[in-house]
C-alpha cells in the first residue's frame, strides 16, 4: 500500500490541544482522507499527476460520505474515477464495531440507565432523540450480520486452537453481574489466524466451554491437536469430552502470575528469573533439570509456589513436544491480547453492557473485523514444518490420522 503521510496544519493542531471535541474530530478525519488517498494511488498504480507505465485510470473528482464515530459525525471525500471501478472497504471494515457501540449507548439511553456523559455522547453522535423503534430496528439488523458471522461453516482442518476468556459487565433483571466472553481462535492447516467462534458465560463453569466446544464441532471445527487457555475449571474436561486425545498447553503468562502471586513479596523477584530460565529450556529434560534447582532452592522460601509449580509443570510445557518454530506462540494465549484490549478501550465507554444481546454485537462486530483481516492477510504459520513432523511424531492425534498416513 501506498505511504501515508499524516500532515496537521496549525490550526488543526491548535483545537487538538485544546482538547476541544472538534480537535480529534478533525484528526480522525484527516487521516482517514488520506487513507483513502492511498488507496487510490494503489487502485490506479499511480500518484496524482504521476506519469507512470503501471497507471490503470484516472481520476474525476470527489464524492463526500458521512461516517458516524464515536468522535462524531465526519465528512470523507471519497476519491473516484472516470470509470467508477474504485471501491473502498474504510466504511464497511470501520462501521461495523463503531456502530454496535453507538447502538450500544442508545440501548443504555432509552432504557433509563445511562449517564450524563453516555448521554452527551449518543446526542453528539446520533441527535438529540431517537426512539425505541429506531435502537430496536438497527439492533435486529447488525445482530443479524454478526450472528451470520458467529454462525458461518467452519471448513478444513485447525490444527491449534487458542481459548480465553475475558470478564465483562452486564446489566440483568435490575441488577449488574459478570459475565465471561469465551473466545476461541484458531490457526487453520494452511497458518492462517481465525477467530472461530465467541459466546457468553461463565468461563469456571465446565457447561459454558461444553456449550462453546459443541457449537464449534457442530459448525465444523476439526484436526485439533493442541488447545492452548488457562486452566479454568471445568475447560480441561470439556475439551477432553469433545478432542479426546488432544493435547492441552497451559497459557505460560497466567501460570507465571499464578506462581508468583502465591510466593512472598521478597521472593517473587528472584523467582521470575528462576521461571524464566525455566520457561525458556529446549527439552523436557532440561526444563525438569531446572525445576528441581527452583524446588530446592524455594521450597521452604515460598511453599505453595512451589506446590502449584509441582502440579503444573507437565501441562505448562506440552508445547516442547512440537517443533521449535511454533512454541513462541502456542506458549501462551498472549496472542489475544490485542483483541482483549480494543473490547475493553470500547467496555471503557459503556462500562456496564445495558443487556447479553448488546454485549454480543459489540464484541461480536469487532470480533468478525479482526477475522477479516487476520484470515485474508499474512499467514501467522508456515504450517509445512508441522505437517513433515507430523507424519514422523509417534504421537497420532485421533482427528488427524487420515490426513498424516
């Protein structure tokens, strides 16, 4: 893609640091102008005014579009050509999760439970009044599309499968409960990054990850052969239950904090850097070497670190039995913390969801834009390294057989 150079001139760069409304407005806008910018070069293979033997058109003019966020209202210009074959995925890709969390604080509005500034927010965005009709028609139209995706045939095989959950806020019969959106991402035969399937529930609740774990098989989902999560309860049998023989990973990070936090103040220093020479070993043999230095050395300094140390080690470092290559990431499910980030900078606004159906469009919206783009851009794996492996491992996934013999 073409370079994009984001210019402000003065006066734009004046009412940014102001921290008037208007000043980040006019940011948001001009950078998305010349994101379109680019993306017309890139169509036409040519600059503006550019002699080049690649140039495929020509331009003609501009066409102004509205594109709502949570900034306020923008206007775009929109480049076009003399053939009008330039198309631009910006406002379908960015309206998406933008518009599930506008109708996210218009939920919030007409039910009475918003605040002064959810409500100072949805006026600026969508005009002083609105009705009930009006939030309840947009909700059934992007709870359409994001169920749509939610529900789409999951073909071929995924070999890794990634699960994590992560603790929101909802609003239910007057009162304000947690509630854990479980997420499943997977890395497909071929290396490319997806993200499978989302849900609602309690993520230390063995019926929950069953729930989740069968709507991914009934959807498709098969050739598993390594799920890497935390060690939430009930999970391991769940995914026993439905992957037997399948090989289970303990997130490394939320094991790290796990032994740390049972340790003393004053020794939790020392212990990370014993861990991580730990964490960091090549083979089995050479991480239980390491783990019988740390359980002499604190095992009278910090006792029950070295208890959860003892009961974890195995099913912490499953990833040494696959190729080198793979283990950085499929260590841990630090893979998903980006996504955890943009939902929680959305949960920021909002803070409490006014219902299950508003928190499943809104993280179900931002969800499916990360699909797009992960699954349509650079693979995250060579997957040809595995599959020769594979067919040499004496360990034979139940799942995977037909394809590695």
């Amino acid at each position: 893609m073409a370079n994009i150079d984001v210019t402000l001139n003065p006066d734009l760069l004046t009412n940014l640091l102001s921290d008037s409304g208007e000043g980040m407005k006019k940011l948001v806008e001009s950078v998305l102008n010349q994101v379109l910018e680019a993306q017309m070069v890139d169509h036409l293979g040519a600059d503006r005014h550019e002699r080049s033997s690649d140039r495929t058109g020509y331009r003609n003019g501009y066409r102004e579009r509205q594109l709502t966020t949570r900034v306020g209202t923008l206007i775009l210009r929109v480049p076009q050509t003399r053939d009008g074959n330039f198309s631009t995925d910006l406002f379908r890709r960015y309206q998406r999760s933008e518009q599930a969390l506008v109708l996210a604080l218009m939920e919030m509005v007409v039910q009475g439970v918003s605040t002064r500034k959810v409500t100072h927010i949805t006026e600026e965005l969508c005009g002083a009044t609105f009705s009930k009709s009006t939030v309840s028609s947009l909700a059934t139209g992007l709870s359409a599309r994001v169920n749509h995706w939610r529900n789409r045939r999951l073909n071929g095989l995924y070999p890794f499968l990634l699960l994590d959950a992560l603790v929101i806020h909802v609003r239910k019969d007057e009162s304000v409960v947690p509630v854990a959106a479980l997420i499943a991402t997977g890395i497909s035969e071929d290396g490319q990054r997806e993200i499978l399937g989302l849900t609602l529930g309690d993520s230390e609740n063995e019926a929950s990850w069953d729930d989740m774990l069968r709507d991914l098989k009934s959807r498709g989902l098969s050739g598993v052969d390594l799920v890497v999560s935390d060690d939430h309860k009930g999970l391991k049998k769940a995914v026993q239950r439905h992957f037997q023989g399948v090989r289970w990973q303990r997130c490394q990070v939320h094991f790290l904090r796990n032994l740390l936090g049972h340790a003393p103040a004053s020794q939790r220093g020392p212990l990370a850097l014993a861990l991580g020479r730990l964490f960091r070993a090549d083979t089995k043999e050479e991480a239980r070497a390491i783990k019988n230095e740390i359980l002499e050395t604190f095992e009278k300094k910090a006792p029950k670190s070295m208890d959860c140390l003892e009961e974890g080690f195995e099913e912490s470092l499953t990833i040494l039995s696959f190729p080198r290559k793979y283990r950085v990431r499929l260590r841990s499910t630090n893979s998903q913390e980006r996504l955890n980030e943009e939902v929680r900078r959305r949960e920021r606004v909002i803070r409490i969801f006014p219902n299950e159906d508003s928190a499943i469009r809104l993280i179900g919206a931002l969800l499916s834009e990360f699909h797009e783009q992960w699954s349509t851009g650079k693979k995250y794996f060579d997957m040809a390294e595995y599959w020769e492996w594979k067919k040499q491992e004496p360990f034979k996934t139940p799942s995977l057989l037909s394809v590695v013999e």
